[in-house]
DNA sequence: TATGAATGAGGCTTCATTCAT
DNA sequence: GATGAATGAAGCCTCATTCAT
C-alpha cells in the first residue's frame, strides 16, 4: 500500500529517487515509534529506516513531535478506513447472526492488526506528553466506528430485525463485547490471536447479543 | 499521605527508616513513571520527589529497570487488592440485580481510578521494552480479577440464580460490558468520569448481561 | 530604502537587476550580521531577508566567508566616505573653534551612528576568525580619516592657526578627545547618544584640545 | 594567579583532583571564548581545556549562557582590581607630570594586556545576545576606574597642583587621550604594543593633559 | 548507608553547502 | 541564473550510572 507509489511514481533515476521521501518517512517513523516507543525512537534511526538524512527528516516536518502527530493521525486514517469498510457491509437485508459475526469477526481483525495494536499502545503512552493526540485520533478513528455501527443498528432497529433499543447504547456493548475480551487474549497485543479465536470470540458476542437485543417474539 | 508515616511511624528504630525510604522511592517513582513515562522519567526526579540522594535510588534498586519493575508490581498488587475486595461481594444470596449493578459499580470505580489508568498507561507504554511486565501484572491483577469473578457466577449458575453457561466466558463479556466502554468514556484515563455516570454504564451492563445469562424460566 | 530601488530603476534591463539582487544580499548581510553576529547569522535568514533562495546567494558570493569580508568592505566604505565629507570641513580660514565645534560633532554623529557602531562591533568580536578584516577596514576607514585630520591640522599649522606640532599627533589626540569619552556614554553603541551630548562632548575636546595646541601668543 | 590554588589545596591524591574543577573551567572558558568568540567556542573544547568531562561544565554552570557571563564577571573584577592598584599610586605629593606619565603608563599596561582586549573583544561582539554584559562589566571595571580617578584627580585640584575642572570631565579626557590612540596602534589587541611605544603615548597624553589642566600660573 | 561530584554515551536540532531542475 | 530538496558535520544539553567520602 504504502509501497505502491514509491514503485509507480519513480520519473527517472533509480539512484535517488526524490519522490516519496515524505511518505516514507511516515512510515519508517510510525514503525520505529511503534516499535521504541516516542521518547526512546530516535530521529536517527527513523531516517535511516526511512533511507534518508536527518535534516531530511527536520525538513519536512520540523521536529519530532510534529513527526510524531502526523504518523499517528496517518495510521489513524488507515484504521479508520478499514474499519468503515467493514461496518458499511452491516445490511439490513439477509440473515442477520451470520453477517454480525462476520462483521464481528473483520471488526476483530482489524482491531488486532499490528498496526492497530501499535497505534494504542502509542495513544495510551504518549497521552500524557500529546494531550490533543485523544483528538487527533479519536476525530479519526474508534469513535466514528462505533457511530457508524450505531447508525446501521439503528436502520436494523427500524426494519424490525432488533427490537427498539438506543442504538449508540447498542453499538457501544456490541463493540463491548467483541474487543473487550481481546485485551487479555492477546496480551496487549504481543500475542497474535488466530482467526479461529477470532470467530469464536465474535460468535460469543452475537449470541449475547443477540439475546439482548432480537425482536422479542423472535 | 505518604508523608504521614514517614513522620508518625518513625519512632522505633532506624529499620523502620529504611523501610519507609524503600517505600518512598517506591511511590515517588510510580508518581513519576505515571506522569512522564519510563523513558522520559528521570532518575533525579524521582529522587527529589522521594526526598532522597539519586545513589540512594541505586543503592535500594540497583537500576532504572528494576526500579521500574518493582514499582509497577507494588501498584497492580493494590488494584488487585481492591479488585478482590469488590468481587468478594458478590454473594449468591440477596437481590440479584441491585448487587450486580453496586459490584459492577465499584469495580468500575476501581478501573477508572486514576492510578489505575496510569498503571495501564504504562503497561502499554513499555510492553516493547519490557515484556515481562505483561506476567507481572497479569499474574496480579486483571486475569486473576477475571477468575474470581468466573468462580462466583459459577456458584450464581449453580444456585440457579443464572443459567447454565461457561462461567468464563460469562465473566469475561461481563467485565468486557463493564469496562469496554470506558475507554471512550473517559477518554483514556485523561476525563475523569463521574459515578452518575459509572452508575449508568453498569446497569446497561448488568441489564445486557441478565437478559443474556438470567435463568429461562424468568 | 532598498526595495525602492529594486522597484523602481529595474526599467532598464535584466543586468540591473542582477546588480539589484547583489546589493540586496549585501545589504541584508549587514543588517543580519550586525543583528546576530558571523557566527549566528544564518545563511538562511540573510537569503530570506534579502528576499532571495539560498543558493543566489552561493552563486554570487561563493561562501559565508566572503560574504561577510564584502558586507564588511561596503559599510567600511561607506563609513569612509562619511567621515571623509566631515573632514572635507576643516578649512584654514574662519573662525577656527567653533570650526573645530562643528567638525567634532559631525565625526562624533558619524561614530555614533547606528551602522558605525555594528561595523566596530563586528570587527572587535570576527578579529580572530578573520585577521585580515582589520587591514579591509583599516586601509578604508579609520585610520584615513585621522590622516586626512592630519593634513588639515597640518595646514591650520602651517597657517599660523595652531602651533607647530606633530600633525598626526594632534589629530591622533584630537580623535581621542572626541571618541574616547563614547564608549562608555554610549555603552558601546547600545544607548542613542543625543545630538546635545555630542556637542558637549564635541565643545570638550576642542577646549582642551585649543589649550594644548593654539599659537602660544594667544 | 590562577594555579595557586591549584597547586597547594590539593589535599590526597594527584590523580584525580577533586580541588579547582569550577576555577579551571572558568579560566578555560574564558581563554576559549576569548581565542573562538562565544558562538563558536564549543563547550566540549572548554571542557578540555579545563581537563574535566563536558557534563561537569553544565553541573557547575548550567549552560553556556551562565557560563560565559561568569566567565565575563571573573576577568571584569581581575581588570578592575589591577586598573585600581595603577589609581591608587596617584598621590598629591611629588612631582606631577613623572607620577602621571608613570600612572598613564601602568594604565595602558593593563587596557593593553591580552586578557583585557579579549575582554572588551568578547564585550562588542556579544552586547547584542548578552545587554546584561554591559552592566556586568561597566559595574566592575572601566566606569569605577574613571570614576577612581576622577577622585584623585579632585585631590589634586584641591592641592592646588591642577587647576580648578570637572575632575569627572578631566579624568574622561585623560582616559582618552591614553586609551584613545591604542585601538589604532594595537591593531584592535592583535598587534603587542611594546612598553616603549606606551610610554611615548602616556607621555604625548600626560603633555595634553597638563597644557589644558596645569594650573594657570605655573 | 547516604551523598555530592563526575562521567561516557547519546539525542535533538541546526547549519553551511551542494545537486538536479 | 535561480531554486527546492537533500546532506554531513557538529553543537548543546541530558541522563543513567559510578566514585570517593
């Protein structure tokens, strides 16, 4: 993904390619942050992942904090991405326990991607130095989620396959209750959970759900 | 509060001096762990917030890490403690639902302590570096939370005042409607959330989770 | 005062613009020299002030050294040609102390000045990174003006309107007279001398200096 | 002067002198500073110079800012002491124009030492970054000078051995007419000015001086 | 045992300077 | 000729850690 332009857009010289420097700086930072943690990355090693020089890397983006908000806000977009994608295949039409737990089960994935592992330990970490990361992130990401989710139960309320409930609560213990149990089961993320664990915690949360929130005279 | 013993207790003997110095470095350093992150906090600091030399800091700990490790350890033994103490409630007579709103309640105080989410924090923060503190914690604090309250929904299920189900599974979605809407709620630990609303959040816990796992013949 | 020109007289041609541009980068040179020093000035802010890219400036003055032995020449002789038109004054006809008055204070406006005192500062604090400035400045500025006073004072001798003397010991004490009280009434440069001051100043010298050298028949 | 201390308070062991460190790194400082000007003066070469670690510098000083100005302060309040040992050898009794010429002489001694121009080199160039310099220094040494002689020039007056002046005015003249001709003949501090040529400018100073000062009848 | 002083290593940042357009 | 982007070198400062008392 991040590679595609970097291959395509490379006009002339193989040598020194100048095209996507910022990019992979970007990305180079957000895997050395991920990695090391803000305080203990270093702006050289950054650069060196990224295959440029330091001043490149203060060129374009002034310090490292600044570097650090955009790579966050950066994988935040990603997230928030992927995870859209996965609520908006939530339909009101067709059976309604097998496509939870599918969508329980993409949203779990994506929730246990490294990246989005590496993204929270980040959030959770750095909360302190980079208050307006909650903002950046949550603008971006796991809110609109939930919000989204809460709009399309809402439609499925409304076509009489749950029953009448408050939606953002509904999507609130949906999510609940897929990515609460993660935090143990992957350990915060150093363990990779198989998609067997997935499905099966996915399947957990539809069934209580569900038994929460079907149509009465189902 | 920490001062207080250091003053009162002081009368036996010197021992008790070395104790209360051991315990000092201890709490100042959680302070500012907590409040700057393991890489950013500096060992002067912790000192000078522990009204001690920094070599007394090495003399007691050997090294940042061990410091680091040792205070980490002393905090997940007091959540788990407090944690205990509220599972400890959870009797199989009585009312159901009010008690398990009031456990739900308590032990939601305990999550959204702050010392709590600086514990987390950290935990998040420093996993790259320090692995084993996942075993640290979780030998002491969450999973055996977990447990705990597995084993008295089991005694519930066996008193039939829930039906039959894994227990486990039962207190991990449990903990997981409890919990997993915090982390929005309190927006990582940095709004303090206040009881209203906790109280809000663990009976649309514990209204879930009853129509879930109450017994069928209700 | 610079910009006037670049708007205006570019009618012409491109080659004016060309000599434009180099007289801009000197200019703001100076003004960014004397502002924060050899060492502190930064190529960037000069390019930026002179309203051109860095490498202009490389192209037209090779390198920071350069630039400023240039910067230094330009104000050196400009600082000449000031002091130069003062001396110019000096006649060996009309009354000579209030003659004497004038030129003191005018030499004395022209120490003071703002730009005379940046190019001495700049000298004193560069002598050792660049020994050859003092010859630069020397061979243009100071030491030519006190050997024009000489001439003049010469010539008012030779007139009958001073003693015979050293002519350039007389100019030597008379410029001594009138700038060696400055340094510390201006605090080198830092405090706005006003113009009654430099009368004062100005009327000092000459008292003391008529008393030593006035035809002893007076 | 500054190895005294050095040398007999080293009570143990020779290795690792524990003695002079905040002496050696001012007198190092000031010799860096003076020999690089204070933008470009590494605190590593001072470090060196002064035979310690670079972080000793910053334990003792803070930072390079407070480092030079104390570095500024210690060499002001050396040049004050030795300027005012010179003054106090102005008495009313004996002949007057040996004890002035005498007096001009030592004057321009110290205003010639190395150490002084590198401190009035280290004032222009700085005044800019550092305006406290000014007081710094003026509060230390040149002003209290002239004033000093200013007094001793008041008691000469009043033995009737000068006529009746301003002694702040006659003293300013008289540093002028000796400080005045040695920017040019010092080259700025780069050239040594032998004594002889000192002593021919005291006398050519002390000749001015007398002629405007001498008393009327004399 | 507790401390003041010292250190070696390393990090962020800036700058003068040069390519390639 | 003028520029935007890139770089190697270097500087200030901080920190975890250890002597010597």
């Amino acid at each position: 993904m991040s590679g595609a332009g970097t291959t395509a857009a490379s006009g002339r010289s193989a040598s020194r390619g100048r095209i996507d420097k910022r990019q992979a700086i970007l990305d180079a930072a957000m895997r050395v942050f991920a990695r090391e943690g803000y305080a203990q990355a270093g702006v050289d090693a950054i650069a060196a992942e990224a295959g440029v020089a330091k001043p490149t890397v203060y060129n374009h983006f002034g310090d490292k904090e600044n570097l650090f908000r955009q790579a966050i806000a950066a994988d935040a977009d990603r997230a928030l991405a992927r995870n859209m994608e996965v609520v908006d295949q939530l339909r009101s039409e067709g059976d309604l326990r097998p496509m939870l737990e599918e969508v329980g089960f993409r949203l779990l994935q994506c929730h246990c991607d490294d990246r989005s592992w590496a993204l929270r330990r980040l959030l959770y970490a750095e909360l302190g130095r980079f208050p307006d990361l909650i903002d950046i992130v949550r603008g971006r990401a796991s809110d609109r989620v939930t919000e989204a989710l809460a709009d399309r139960l809402a439609r499925l309320a409304l076509a009489g396959r749950l029953r009448a409930c408050d939606p953002a609560e509904a999507a609130e213990q949906f999510a609940a209750l897929l990515t609460g149990p993660m935090e143990a089961r992957a350990r915060l993320g150093t363990r990779q959970v198989p998609d067997d664990e997935l499905r099966t915690v996915a399947a957990a949360a539809v069934r209580t759900f569900l038994q929460a929130f079907a149509p009465e005279a189902d």
